[in-house]
C-alpha cells in the first residue's frame, strides 16, 4: 500500500489530498448536529425529532449542488468548482451557529445541503481521474473515508469544545467554518484534472439533457444502489449518538468516546475494502462487507455497556464503511466520460433525497415506542443491508476502466 501511495506523482498527490480534505471537512460540518441534536432541540423549545428535520433539509437538498457543480465540473473543469464549493459549505456552517430560530436554523441546514451535495462528485472525479487505474481501489478506499475523518473530528470537538464555552452547540458550528482555508490549497497547488483536459473541447459542447437520456437507464440504478448506500450509512450514524445519549444515559464524553472508536473502525474498513475491490471486483467487495455487518446487528444495537457498544459500532462502521469504500472507484467507473461530474454526484445525492428521511423515521420510530432506539435502528438497518447486497448484486462493474486515456487520439 505505501509503495502505492508513494509512487504517486505530486500532481496526483495534490488533487487526491485536495479531494480527500474536502470530503473530510465536509462530513464534518455535517456530523457536527448529530451530537447537539438534544442541546438544539432544548433552546429552541421542540422536540428532538423536530431538530432532526435539519438533517432531512441537508440530505434532501444535496442533489440540487450536485447536479449544479456537476454540470460546472463537466462544463468548466473540477478545480475551480470545488474551490467555490468548499468556501460555500464552511461559510452556510458558520451562519448555522448564528441561527436565532429553529426556523431560520432549519433553512440554513437546507442552503448548507446545497453546498454539501456539490462536494463528492466534483472530488471523487477530480481524484479518480487523476490518479493510475492500478491504485484507484486502494485510493477510492481511502477518499471515501474521508466521511468517518470528518465524524471523528465532530466528535472530538464535541468531546474537547462543547462544555468549554458558554455558548455550547453554536461554538461547534462556529469551528465549522475553517474548512475554507482549504480554498487556498486548491488554488495555489492544486492542477485540472487530465481526463477533463483531454475532454474539454467536447465538454464545451456537451447537450446535458440529450446526454443524461441517453443513460438513463444506468442513471436510475446507480440512483436506487446510492439510496441504499445511504440508508446504511446515515441508518448507522445520524441517530447512534441520541441513542446512546438518550437510551443509555452516557455522558457527553463517553458518547464521544465510542464515537472516536467506531469511526476508526470505518476508516479501517473502507481502506481494507476498498484495496480489496482491486483484487476480487467491486461488486463481490459490496457484497461481502454488508452481508457480514448482518450478525454485528444484536451487538450494535441492543449492548448495554460503553465496552459492548463500542465494539458492536466499531465492528459495524468497519463493514459499512467497508463497503462504501468501493464506492468513489465504482461510481467513476459507471459513469460515462462526458457526464462523470454530474453523474457521479448528482447519482450520490439522488441517492441521498430518497434516504433523507431515515433520522427523522428513526427518531419517529423511537420516540413512538418509548425512545426505543434500538428496536429503531435494528429494524431499519437489517432491511439496508440486504437491499445493499441484493441491488448490487444485480449491477455491473468496469474495474478497468481507463480515463488516462479518455479524449486520447
């Protein structure tokens, strides 16, 4: 792996970093709600499952920015794009600690989903194109876990900066605005991705409509496989620390802890997954990792110590993430050259509208039996992890896919 990773040249290592901080920062201001869900829910005077329609508004408003810096990436290059959309995503964090209603916070939550839903498609495209098809499992493995980084440091600035400032919740939103600084790597060090070079001409002329009908039929599954990805991966994060705060009475430290443990489990598991891909396909990868989260269920949901849980969550982000380290490599390589901007994320956050509502049913499911959020999160997440299998299972793959040579005469 760190022959790989050494063998990278610095243009490839510039981009793919840049891609990798952008998702990172951006699952980072994402997941910084999941832990102050109750705080938020206490100032502004609703219940929990009100605030939770804050994670609805993002989810459901992420595929209008991936189709708009799609269609710019495809248009005008990724580079530029995803510096806008870095600035855009920290500054609607930063206005987000300032929300003096709930209202107001749950607008800024829907305009932050915007700038969120732009980021994947443009960085996994920047990173795939980029780097060599014998690296890009490996790679796609450690790009995607980019997600359980940015849970980590939201748990860690709760675990470090929620009690240290009077005011609590805001200040974590307040952080949430450096990501910006990435804007200046990317201008300064960062270059266009070759694929899109060799391409760029044709992209000038590109007929968005014509083209998206044309592959429309792999449009809708790579959409209905996304939706599933994302009901596992939010089914097993939004509402875990509520579970744990709420149901198991675990100080905000401790819920911080386990959460610390569990994304070293999924940052574990999408790289190990991810290289794997390279080896036995992308689909068999998928597979494997959602089939073996199925027995972790009892574990992860229904422990009652801080030891049982931690390791039922460690174990089952490591098969979550698993499997969703295939994905950055699997999507680039379905998509068509001409479209890989706007497919890529636009099929992602597709995915993610029809999974938007997962916190919000969870939270529903929960508070209608007694905040049972285990029976919630079991129900849901076993259901998941099957469609996970079984959609992929019905797909095709193309793991050698060139796109160092797309555009090439």
């Amino acid at each position: 792996m760190w022959a790989q990773l050494r063998a990278l040249t610095p243009t490839q290592r510039n981009a793919f970093l840049a891609s990798y901080l952008g998702w990172t920062l951006d699952a980072f201001d994402f997941f910084i709600l999941v832990f102050v869900i109750p705080d938020v829910a206490k100032e502004f005077h609703a219940t929990k499952t009100a605030v939770t329609r804050a994670i609805f508004l993002t989810l459901a408003f992420r595929p209008v920015g991936a189709f708009l810096f799609g269609w710019a990436g495809d248009k005008f290059g990724r580079r530029v794009p995803l510096m806008i959309d870095v600035i855009f995503y920290s500054v609607m964090e930063l206005l987000s600690g300032f929300a003096p209603t709930l209202t107001a916070f749950l607008v800024l939550r829907a305009i932050f989903g915007i700038a969120m839903g732009g980021e994947w498609g443009l960085g996994a495209s920047l990173a795939m194109e980029t780097v060599p098809a014998e690296t890009r499992g490996l790679l796609s493995g450690i790009l995607q876990q980019g997600y359980p980084v940015g849970y980590l440091l939201a748990a860690l600035v709760f675990r470090f900066v929620f009690h240290t400032h009077a005011l609590g919740w805001r200040w974590m939103f307040f952080i949430g605005v450096l990501p910006a600084l990435l804007s200046l790597f990317i201008r300064s060090r960062v270059q266009e991705s070759p694929a899109w070079e060799r391409n760029k001409a044709a992209q000038a002329n590109l007929n968005l409509g014509s083209a998206v009908r044309s592959h429309l039929g792999l449009f809708a599954y790579m959409a209905v496989l996304m939706a599933a990805f994302n009901f596992m991966s939010h089914g097993t994060q939004d509402m875990y620390p509520t579970f744990l705060r709420v149901q198991r009475h675990f100080a905000p430290d401790t819920v911080s802890n386990i959460a610390i443990i569990y994304n070293l489990g999924a940052i574990c598991g999408g790289v190990l997954f991810g290289g794997l891909s390279q080896r036995i396909g992308r689909r068999r990868a998928i597979i494997i990792a959602a089939l073996l989260a199925l027995p972790v269920v009892p574990l992860w949901a229904y422990s009652h110590t801080a030891a049982m849980l931690a390791l039922g969550a460690f174990a089952m982000q490591f098969f979550v993430q698993g499997a969703w380290g295939v994905i950055p490599a699997h999507l680039s390589e379905l998509s068509p050259t001409a479209l890989r901007g706007t497919f890529t994320g636009f099929a992602y956050q597709t995915g993610n509208l029809i999974a938007s509502y997962n916190a919000t049913l969870q939270s529903g499911i929960a508070e209608a039996h007694g905040n049972d959020y285990s029976l919630a999160l079991a129900a849901t997440i076993v259901v998941v992890l099957l469609a996970v299998a079984g959609i992929t299972a019905l797909g095709r793959e193309a793991p050698q896919a060139r796109f160092e040579t797309e555009g090439a005469r």
